[in-house]
C-alpha cells in the first residue's frame, strides 16, 4: 500500500502555490483570446509554392491596412494561419487579401480556411461560454450534494476548481489560444475530474460504513489504494486516446486535446491529493454519513 | 445476476446486428436500403460556409414610425380633433391636443380595437406605449410592439434570405432563425462565399422615380449619389414605381447597343402605372434607383405600355445576372449585416476527416492493446465490447442522421478512452472479491454488483458535462457534446449486456478455476 497520505500537507502547499501563480497569470498576463472570444478573421492558406515564407507573407499583407496582422505557420510548411482584428471593419477584405496575395505569388495560394467573428458575437460566445462552465460547477456541486454530503461536495468542487484554474493558468503561461474547443475541453475536465473523484469517494464512504474504527486520515489513504489500479488504467486510457488526436488528429485539436492531456492529469491528481484531504481537514467520520442515512 | 436468458441474448444480439447494419450505411452505398439514412457531416468536415445575419432593424422602425405619424395627422384631422406640434423625434412621436379632446385622444389609442395602436390580445399590449403628461401626449414602441416588428421583419428576411439562395442553387442550404433579429445560414459544399455574401449584403429596394430640375424644391426632392459615388442628382421622393411591382427580370443582351441589360416584366398595376408616368413625362428623364443609389437615369422618349421595360447601368453579364436575381427575389425589410462567418474549404474537410479517422484507429489500437495485456482474456471480452460500443455510437448517430463534426470525432475517440472505464472499474472489484470469495460465480456477481454505484455516478457525471456543453456550444462543440453524450449510454449497454455476457458464459465455464482475473 502506498501511504498518499504522509503528503497530504504537502501536496495542499503545492496547490495552493499552483492555483495562486495561476490566479497571478491570469490577472496580470492574462489568456490569449482567439477571434472566437476577441473578434477578427482569421485566414488558414496553402501555398504550393516554395519561396514563401512567413516574413514575405507578413511583407504582401503590410501593403493592406488591417492592423495588427499575426502570420505563423501552422502546422507544416505549406500551411500558414493569418489573424488580424479587422478594427477597420473593412468589408470584402478577404477579397483584398487574396487579390494581394495572387499579385505577389501567383496564384499559389487556397484559402483553406476562412473564419470572421463581429465584436457582438464573439463578446456573446465569451459570455455563454463563462456561464457554461459556471453552470457545470455547479451543478457538479449539487449532484455531489445529492448524492454524498456537503463534506465530500465541498471536496469535489475544490478539486474542480483546482483543475480548471491550473489548465487555464497553463494556457496562460505557455499563451496557448483559448477558443470555442477550449471551453470543451473545460467542460469536459469538469466531467472527468467529478469522474475520478467521485469513484474514490465512493469507496470512502463504503470504508466509513465498514471500519468504524479507522480515521478518515487512514481510511482515505485505504480508498486511494483500492481504487489506485482503476484510476491508473483509466487515465492512461484515456491519455492513450488523447495523445492520439493530439499528433494525428490535425492542427484543428491540437489545442483541445492539449487542455485536455492537463485536465486528465490534474483531474487525477486532484481526487487523490484535494478532494481527498478536504475530507480529512473537515474530520469526516462515520458518524458524517450515518447522520444523514438516519435523516432519510 | 451472472444468469442470461436465452431471450435477452437473441434480443441483445439481434440490436447489435441491427446497429452493425445501420452503421455499415456510411461505408456502403444505402441507396437501394429500405433504410437509407447516413451520418451527415458538419460544414468543418465537408466543406461550406456558415453565415450568421443580424437584421438591422433601425430603418423599419423609423419608417413604421413615420407611418404612425402620418396616420395620426389624418386620422386627428378626420376626426376633428385639434392637435398640434406633431413631431417624430429620436423614435418617440410627441404632440400636444387641446384640454376638451385629451380624453377623447387617448381613449381612442387605448382602445383594444384601435386602427392606429393595434392591441395584441396574446401579449396583453398595444403596439406603443402612451406616456400622457397635461395635454401633451408620447407615442413610443411598447416592448411587445417591438418584439413585433422584429418578429414580423426576421420572418420576411427569412423568406428574402432563402429564395434568394435558392435562385443561386447551392445544395440543400440550411436557413434558420436566431434570437428573433437573425438569421443563421448554413451552405453545405459553398467554399467561395463571396457571391452569396455580396447578394445577401444587398437590400435591393428598387424604385423608379422623376428627376426633378427643379434645384429649389428641397420639400420632395432628395439628393442621390450614382453607382460611381461622383455624379448626383436631384430625383423627387414620390415613386413611382417599386420592386413589389415586378413579375421578372432577366439579364439581356440589348442588340443595338450591346450592352448588357437587365429586362424587367411589370404587373397589371405596374403596368398602367408606368404606362401613365411615360406617356405624362414623355423628354423628362427617369431615375432607377436601387438602395439609395441612381444606377441610371435614362430620359424617356415614349410611352412603354406594355409592361416591359429593360434597365441599363453599364452592367457587366454578372452583374446584370446578380441584380436580375435580387429583384426576382425581393427586397429585403431592413439591411442584413454579416456577424460571423465561417467558410472551410472542402479539401481542408477532406484532410480533417483523414486526419480524425488516422485518430481514431491509433487512439483504438492503442487501447486494445493495453487493455489486452493488463487483462488477457478480459481484455479481450473489453475490446469486443469497445468495438460494439464503437458500433452502436456510430449507428445511432446514423439513425437520428446526427451531425458529425470534427469536435464530433474527438468525442467519439475520447468516448473509446474513457469507456474502458465501466468495465475496469467492474474488473477491479471483482479482483478485489475473489480475494475473501473462493466461488468465482459469486465473486464475480458481487463484483457487479458493488460497482454499480461509482459506475452510475462517473457516468452521470460526464452526461451532465456533455448535457450542458450541448445547450451552451454552438457549432462544432455541439457535435463534441453529442457524441460524448451519446457515448455514455452505448458504453453502459454494451458493459451490461455484451461485456457481461461474455463474462458469465467464460466465468460459469471456469468456476473453480483459481487466478482467472
């Protein structure tokens, strides 16, 4: 048996010292919105014509006002992704741009891509997309209310929090684009962690049923053990299933797959090292869940 | 319960065969099938463009006001009712009445059969608000009369929108309103949207009207810019003659002076309209004016009363084409601004597809692998069910002829990570079981049975994820909630009914075997 909890303490330092840095990045560095949640255009081209390169590209497109223009291969060397804030709001600017383009290079580019989001709609995706995730804490919170007691809910949604502000931290600091997938993968970290949790809880509070004499310090420690094997598998199944569309699912969910690859393993370590010793911080007994079994 | 009746494994066998048949349409030709259906794809896996409109419903406010405006003055004056100072300002339209006919004014707008302020007995509202204050009186759009007019007009977009793709005929276009000021089209295969952008960009309010020589006359006289923003004139207000008054239009060529035209037939009213205007400004010449701009002003040398005229405006064969198609279809009720659009070229769709499919099989292998050798011959009962599992997802997704995008696949290829988990979990407890229990068949049904609680509640868990992702994403994301959520029901079956069938009949067979898991 692995004593997990002999690091209780330490592990909660080392989240609080995680959760804080990325509550700093978030506040003073901030996320790097794509056009989803920012607005602008954003142009994925394919040349077939080797003498392009980035700085060329970046040359062609000075020749049109468009603002801060971002030019970055994506990919491979045939691709090349193009973003611009369009603040002019310029209409029939792709237009522009491929005229510009085909003058410069020939006609060696396709416009594989072509996306346009208007200030209104992307503040409107912003906000739906905070309420989701706020909506799925919460209801994460009072299904585990539901069906455990406040104890293990207040565990729970520490963990969740711990999770989704240390992947967008992470975004933040490696200034990963948070887009439309990236609340996706959110949502879905909020599912998995909840997951994984809630099967170890699960069997903490049959252990509290059964061993009346073990404290929750222990018992944790005991639940973490039996349900070690499962939570290994699974995470590794699931990051086997992850890093595959990660290198071969496309540039598209390269971003996606990558929060998720974060959540997956905060997730894992979260139920084992937070939700488990809010359990014990909160003195968690027998008694916690027999009170409630004798209200029903 | 390790116990199947022969029933339930036909039943379960039979629906397996059922969903493997119903999968195998998105392989297979489905044509000649009774059940012919298929998976559609999402505009980022086939390609096209999506186009999100928003009505700019400003001008229809402001003429529905200075309607009510004009119908007020006369309906006041007909009614001998002395009012004063009628104005239209900054959307609210003020006028004072004298102290003996205040009552009679405002009884007359609160009536539930009012002609001027119509009453909604659905909304329990008149169309404006009256705000009375002394003898002076405020008319401004209630909230229901707005929600109204924007109603009324997004419907006539809605129209507007959709004969005018359906004169350019893209496949199966997909045209939907949004909120109740958009509307959202989708166009499947399109991966060159300018001409459609261009088309819906146009209100294409057509009218004829007089030029007027007459610099002085400011009251009925409007001063309009030509198609090259340079040269103006003066061309009276009154028209004449409107698109609503057109049976067709086609782009000609014209060949005496070969140029392209745009011939247009008129209706009966139309007809004896322009038949009139022609014959009575016969040297006068006459503007053709299209949202605000004069594309040509030709003077008139006879009288056409025929009801077939042509418009000229140095038009090239496109577009003569693309304004012969805008006044087929209509004008628009307001201005249509495009806020969002996403264009995905199909041979980036194509690569997507590949690409999520390359995923996919890797992601699979990968896990049959390792589920193989941590479990042997569970393993492989749990690569049997991942695969029906695989099955059953990708049927009912065909049976509700879902759609599939490449979020979508992503969920799929997730769906197969995370459904080993069910039968894991059942496994691990049943190691755990054989430990105190000697009986296997026992071992393994408390196994089942004590799993069940922590299996329900991770499930239930990423359901209420994927639940919520679908009502709060748009697009994409809501093919990824789809099929994760989707996955979550066909992962439950197939470890209660294909996994654990396997798993009775290996068990039972082995019943005193020592180590089997």
């Amino acid at each position: 048996m692995i004593k997990f909890n002999r690091f209780y303490n330490k592990f909660n330092i080392l989240s609080l010292i995680l959760i804080l840095i990325s509550l700093l990045l978030l506040i003073f560095k901030g996320l790097n919105f794509g056009i989803d949640f920012k607005g602008g255009t954003l142009i994925e081209l394919r040349s077939n014509y080797s003498k392009i390169n980035v700085k060329s590209l970046r040359d062609t497109l000075g020749q049109i006002d468009l603002g801060d223009v971002s030019v970055k291969k994506f990919g491979n060397d045939k691709d090349y992704l193009i973003k611009f804030e369009n603040e002019n709001k310029k209409e029939n600017i792709i237009e522009e741009i491929k005229l510009n383009l085909d003058k410069s290079f020939g006609n060696n580019f396709d416009l594989r891509r072509v996306e346009n989001v208007g200030p209104k709609v992307s503040s409107e995706l912003l906000r739906s997309g905070i309420i989701a995730i706020s909506i799925s804490l919460a209801v994460m919170l009072i299904y585990i209310w539901i069906r455990f007691e406040w104890q293990f809910s207040l565990g729970a949604i520490l963990a969740l929090f711990h999770d989704v502000i240390v992947t967008l931290g992470l975004f933040s600091l490696l200034n990963l684009e948070i887009n439309l997938s990236i609340i996706a993968a959110v949502l879905t970290i909020v599912g998995y962690s909840m997951n994984d949790t809630v099967v170890i809880f699960d069997r903490v509070r049959e252990n509290l049923k059964k061993y009346s004499d073990i404290k929750i310090f222990d018992l944790t420690n005991i639940s973490i053990n039996e349900t070690l094997s499962r939570t290994l598998i699974t995470s590794i199944t699931t990051l086997l299933a992850l890093l595959s569309i990660f290198f071969f699912g496309g540039e598209i969910l390269k971003g996606f797959s990558l929060a998720m690859i974060f959540g997956v393993v905060f997730g894992t370590y979260s139920s084992i090292y937070i939700a488990n010793t809010v359990l014990v911080r909160l003195r968690v007994s027998q008694k916690t869940i027999l009170k409630d079994d004798e209200k029903i | 319960m390790l116990y199947f009746s022969k029933s339930r494994i036909i039943l379960v066998s039979l629906l397996t065969c059922f969903f493997i048949f119903i999968a195998s349409n998105n392989i297979l030709d489905p044509s000649k099938r009774f059940f012919n259906k298929k998976i559609n794809l999402g505009l980022d896996l086939q390609g096209g463009s999506y186009l999100l409109l928003e009505i700019d419903n400003t001008p229809v406010i402001d003429q529905k006001l200075q309607n009510t405006t004009t119908l007020l003055r006369t309906y006041f004056k007909d009614n001998n009712i002395r009012i004063k100072n009628l104005i239209l300002n900054d959307q609210k339209i003020n006028f004072e009445v004298s102290e003996e006919f205040i009552e009679i004014a405002i009884d007359i707008l609160n009536d539930e059969n009012s002609d001027i302020n119509p009453y909604y007995p659905k909304f329990k509202s008149h169309e404006f608000d009256i705000i009375n204050n002394g003898n002076f009186l405020e008319l401004s759009f209630s909230r229901q009369g707005l929600v109204e007019l924007k109603t009324s007009s997004q419907d006539q977009a809605l129209e507007i929108v959709r004969r005018r793709i359906d004169e350019i005929g893209t496949n199966e276009p997909n045209i939907l309103k949004r909120g109740n000021d958009r509307v959202l089209v989708e166009l499947p295969g399109l991966d060159d949207p300018m001409r459609i952008k261009s088309l819906l960009g146009k209100t294409a309010n057509l009218s004829f009207r007089f030029v007027s020589n007459d610099n002085q006359d400011s009251f009925g006289v409007e001063k309009l810019k030509y198609e090259n923003d340079i040269d103006e004139d003066f061309v009276s207000k009154r028209i004449i003659l409107s698109g609503d008054n057109l049976l067709d239009a086609q782009p000609r060529m014209n060949n005496q002076t070969n140029e392209t035209v745009v011939s247009f037939t008129l209706d009966r009213v139309g007809a004896k309209r322009f038949g009139k205007a022609t014959s009575s400004g016969i040297g006068k010449q006459l503007a053709i004016v299209l949202d605000g701009k004069i594309i040509s002003a030709p003077v008139i040398r006879d009288t056409i009363a025929s009801g077939n005229g042509q418009i000229s405006g140095g038009f090239t064969f496109q577009s003569a084409t693309d304004l012969a198609l805008l006044l087929r279809s209509g004008a628009l009720p307001a201005p249509l601004n495009i806020i969002e659009e996403r264009t995905v070229g199909p041979d980036l769709g194509q690569d997507s597809i590949n690409a999520g499919m390359f995923a996919l099989i890797i992601g699979f292998s990968l896990v049959i692998i390792f589920m193989f050798f941590k479990y042997k011959i569970f393993g492989l009962i749990t690569n049997i069910t991942l695969i029906v599992n695989l099955i059953l997802l990708i049927g009912i997704l065909t049976l509700f002829e879902a759609t599939l995008t490449l979020p979508g696949i992503a969920g799929i290829i997730l769906t197969v990570g995370m459904a080993v988990d069910a039968n894991v979990l059942i496994f691990e407890r049943i190691k755990e079981e054989t430990k105190i229990e000697k009986n296997n068949i026992i071992a393994f049904d408390s196994g089942y049975t004590k799993s069940k609680t922590a299996i329900l509640d991770a499930n239930i868990t990423t359901l209420l994820a994927a639940i919520i992702l679908f009502f709060m994403g748009s697009g994409p994301v809501k093919g990824f909630s789809v099929t994760l959520g989707v996955g979550i029901f066909t992962t439950l079956f197939s470890v209660y009914f294909i996994a654990r069938l396997f798993t009775s009949i290996y068990v039972s067979r082995n019943k005193n075997k020592e180590g089997l898991i």
